[in-house]
C-alpha cells in the first residue's frame, strides 16, 4: 500500500504555501490522513548545503553552481525528509501534500542549459536519482499555479523592499523569467495540472483557486 504524493509547484508569489495549506486543511475536514511537507526543509540540518548554495556561498549567481552538483544538495534534503519524517506514513496510505519537490529542482536547474539535449539529459538524470536510486516516491500529481512572470516580478520585489530576504536566485530577475519559461515547458512535457492565478488579467482569489486545486487532486485520490 502506498499514499498519494500531491505537489504544489509555481514560481515565486504563485502562492504555494497558501494553497497547499487550504488544501491540506480541506482534507483534514473531510477526515483524511494528510501531511503538508516544504523544501527545502530549512528546519533540518540536511538542508545545510542549500542554505549555503542560496546565500551564495559557492557563488553570487546561479549559474556558479553546475546544476548536477545544485541538485544533489536539495536531492539529500529531500532524501532525509522522506527517511525521517513522512516515509511510514505515505506507504501507510496517507497523503502528503508538498510545497516544491524534485519538479522544482528539474526548474531551477535545467534553466542553466540553453542546449535542448544538455537539459533532456539532465532531466533523465534527475528522475533516475532520485525516483531510482534514492527510492523517493513519484508525484502522483504536481500543479502548477500559472501566475503571469509579471505579476512574480512585483511580488518579489515588493517582499524585498519590505526587507524579506531574497536568495541568488530572486536576486536575478533574468533567472526568473527563464523559470517561468521552464515551468510551461515541462507542463507540456510531463502532462502536469495547469491551474491559471489570474483571469482577465486580474488574481483570482485564494477561495477561487483552492476549488480549482481541490477538484485536481480529488481525482488522484
């Protein structure tokens, strides 16, 4: 017996958290056995070397960092979560819903490579170690909350001047366009659950989009 693995996925404002935690608290209403799990898991000292890569211990701009190298940093993170903390309960049936996962990683990272094989390449990579050999579970789902790059833009460099801390790679607004870019890329590539954040170039509202997530994940489930 296995659970169900839902993932939240978006660049940054899409509103991630926000939307896993509706989602979690809606379940648990309905008396299903749910855990909401994030990465990286800055609570855990796995997350030590992402910490480091985000503050730019190992360079200033993304790109100082080869994405094979980048992504085992977060891969060990993700490994010790499952280990540790929700293993048992996601082979017992529960559902585990996550902010980010591996599909964050596949973003992040291929985005290094203009090279349509060099990026194929590493995202065979990425899935054979990670769903193979470090036997983490494959996403049963992954949403992607499509929030326009513009909006993301503001977002971001509104939580910066309100003094909220900004990593290597908020701090290089190309990159995120370049996310953007990835994340409708691997939407057609891997089939995920497009859910739109704005309509006639207004946000919808949270209540609006977590009926969307809901209806999503209630047919994984």
């Amino acid at each position: 017996m296995k659970g169900t693995l839902i993932v939240l996925e978006g660049i940054d404002g899409s509103g991630k958290e926000t939307q896993a935690s509706l989602l979690e608290k809606k379940l648990k209403e309905k008396g299903r056995e749910v855990m909401h799990i994030s990465f990286p898991d800055y609570k855990s000292p796995s997350s030590a070397l992402v910490k480091m890569y985000l503050k730019g211990d190992f360079g200033k701009n993304p790109e100082d960092v080869n994405p094979y190298a980048a992504s085992l940093f977060y891969a060990v993170d993700r490994f010790a979560s499952y280990r540790m903390k929700w293993k048992d309960f996601y082979q017992k049936g529960g559902i585990i819903i996550a902010d980010r996962y591996t599909t964050s990683n596949m973003v992040h990272q291929m985005t290094k490579y203009e090279d349509k094989k060099a990026r194929k390449d590493f995202l065979s990579w990425l899935e054979k170690t990670e769903y193979e050999e470090l036997e983490l579970p494959v996403p049963d789902l992954v949403i992607l909350l499509d929030i326009p790059l513009g909006v993301s833009e503001n977002l971001v460099k509104e939580r910066a001047r309100q003094g909220g801390s900004m990593d290597i790679h908020e701090q290089h607004l190309d990159y995120l366009r370049k996310c953007h870019d990835a994340y409708q890329e691997l939407v057609n590539l891997y089939g995920w659950k497009r859910i739109p954040c704005t309509e006639e170039g207004k946000l919808r509202t949270i209540e609006d989009i977590g009926e969307d997530v809901e209806k999503a994940a209630a047919e994984v489930m």
